[in-house]
C-alpha cells in the first residue's frame, strides 16, 4: 500500500535482523517525519502474513486514530473508550484502555511515541503481561524526562536523523530567525511547566504580543503556521493579537472538545486558517505537511519537546523548499 523510501527500507532490514537473533525489546530513534506510522504498517503486514497476532498501541485517542485510518486495509479491532473489539489479528488503541482490556496475547506489540509515559507502570505492565511478544518502541525522542535515553531495550536503531533525512531529500530545510522577544529565564519551574502568577506578569502582555505577530509579519513570509505559547492565557492573548492584523487562527489545548477540534483541524489543512496556537497538545503525532512556518512564542525546557515542536514543520509538501522556524523564546 506504501512505497518505502530507501532509509525506511534499511531500519526495517535492521529491526528483522535484530528479531533473528532472538532480541524481544528493539527501539527504533527516527526523526519526526520519517514515516514511522509507514514503516509499523509494513511490520504489521509481514507479521499478520506469518499468522502472528499484533497490538499497535498509542498515547492519545488522535494519534490512535490517525495510525487505525493508515491500517484500516487489514482485519482490524479498535480498543479506546467503550470499544474493546480485541478479537482480530490486529488490534490498534491507545494505552490507557488497552491495559484494562482482556485480550489473546499478541505476538508483536508496536507503541508508538513509546517516550510517553515510558516510566509509568502502563508500558512497564504491557512488558510483564506479554512476556513472549517483541515489543518495537518508536519515537523521534525516546529520553525520559530527565533526558536520559529510554532503558530496557536490547537493541536501538538510531541511523536516521533530522539532518540525514534533510539531506536525503525527505524532509525540507529550516530557515532559522532567532530573537529573546519571550524571556521566561529565572521563572519558578513545575517540571516543565513556568508558574502561572510569573507569566501573567511577563508573558500576556500587549506589547511582547505584538512583537510575535510583527516578527511572523516581518519573517513568516503569511506562511501557514503552528505557533506555541507559554499557557492557555498566553494563547488566547497570541490569538486576540493575530487577529488585530487580519489572520484567523484557532487555539487548540487539552479542553478543545473532540468534534470543535476535528473542524479546526480541518479547516486549517484546507486553508481556511492562518494558524494553530497550542501549548503541547500538538506536539506529537500531528502530521499537517502543509505548514511551512513554526513559532517557538514560548521558552522550551526539554530537548524532546523542542525537537517535537520543531519537526511540526519539515514534512513534506508541493511546493515546499523550507521550514520558517521563529525561536522567539532563545531556545
């Protein structure tokens, strides 16, 4: 159903290598855009071939639709919520219910942004209950949150980074402009997260605003865009600011009702938005080629979620030579 480009082709060789020499826990470190969604696909038809049993497995409701749309040409169950049909050669769902699912023991068990959440019991229990399945790990990032690469897999495949797929022609280029318009140095941190009384006062104010929309004005070339700010207040005053100047854009964070964000979502790959604004929400498993520009409004504490922010943008997509990335936060 895929072509596979030719780095695909070789981490796949590599992860049937490793399965042949008896290896059960394999991670697979490719860069956000590598296709990794493509690349699981062509390990779920060579295991359903064999007659094996495979369990895809995701984080979020919208990155496990989004790979069960991609699987929808084999026998497939689907496990989130009340759907618990786990009777299939496939079964594809999101952690979260999976764990709470009874199910035949699958044979094959792919978690995709296998980074999340890595440290709490959930994939730790997936790894007890199927003792006898290979577990495959994908991530563009696959350190905890200490920035320490994940522990507990035998083999890692780690050929093909954001560079290399550049360079090959798979990804396109950045155009960098950096400027300190968001400083957010010295705040109070909650885990990743600034304390909330601080940005008030630094972060949500008129004029640092302004100075985002003028620099996207000045730089973004009215290029689409996904811009991320520092917290929901941040958000809305980033989207009340582009609206001053005539773009339309939506903010996305954890509250978006499900169907108000699938209207967003859509009419934003049709071009009826200028921008997404978000906090992280989009950070991972959001796949939208058509956006040529992303704005860092905020300053970032961990390598994973720069790298996720940044790679929103480097799909490809016609007519696209590169990706606009506006670091206004001096990362």
């Amino acid at each position: 159903m895929y072509t596979l480009r030719p780095y695909q082709q070789d981490i796949l060789s590599k992860v049937r290598g490793h399965v042949a020499e008896g290896k059960k826990k394999i991670l697979v470190f490719a860069a956000t855009g590598a296709g990794k969604t493509i690349m699981a696909h062509d390990i779920i038809a060579g295991a359903l071939r064999r007659r094996n049993r495979v369990l895809f497995t995701a984080h979020r409701i919208q990155l496990a639709e989004q790979s069960a749309e991609k699987f929808k040409d084999f026998d497939m169950g689907y496990v989130q919520g009340a759907s618990k049909d786990s009777s299939k050669p496939l079964t594809v769902g999101t952690l979260q219910t999976i764990i709470n699912t009874d199910m035949v023991a699958p044979n094959v068990v792919i978690i995709d942004e296998v980074h999340y959440g890595f440290e709490s019991n959930m994939i730790q229990s997936l790894f007890e209950r199927f003792p006898d399945a290979i577990f495959i790990g994908l991530s563009a990032t696959p350190v905890n949150e200490r920035g320490f690469l994940l522990d507990g897999f035998e083999a890692i495949i780690d050929d093909y980074q954001t560079v290399d797929l550049i360079n090959a022609g798979a990804l396109v280029p950045f155009d960098i402009m950096s400027t300190p318009v968001i400083n957010t140095v010295g705040l109070r941190k909650t885990g990743e997260s600034y304390d909330e009384c601080e940005l008030e006062k630094r972060v949500v104010k008129e004029d640092i605003n302004r100075s985002v929309v003028e620099n996207y004005m000045q730089h973004g070339c009215n290029k689409k865009f996904i811009c991320f700010g520092v917290n929901k207040k941040h958000c809305k005053a980033l989207k009340e600011e582009f609206g001053t100047q005539g773009y339309v854009t939506e903010v996305i964070d954890a509250d978006t009702p499900k169907k108000k964000r699938e209207k967003i979502l859509s009419d934003f790959s049709k071009g009826k938005i200028n921008g997404l604004i978000s906090i992280e929400i989009l950070t991972a498993g959001f796949d939208e080629p058509s956006i040529e520009c992303v704005i860092l409004a905020t300053k970032v504490g961990s390598w994973r979620k720069y790298i996720q922010m940044v790679g929103r943008g480097i799909r490809l997509y016609e007519g696209k030579t590169k990706c606009i990335l506006l670091d206004l936060g001096s990362n």
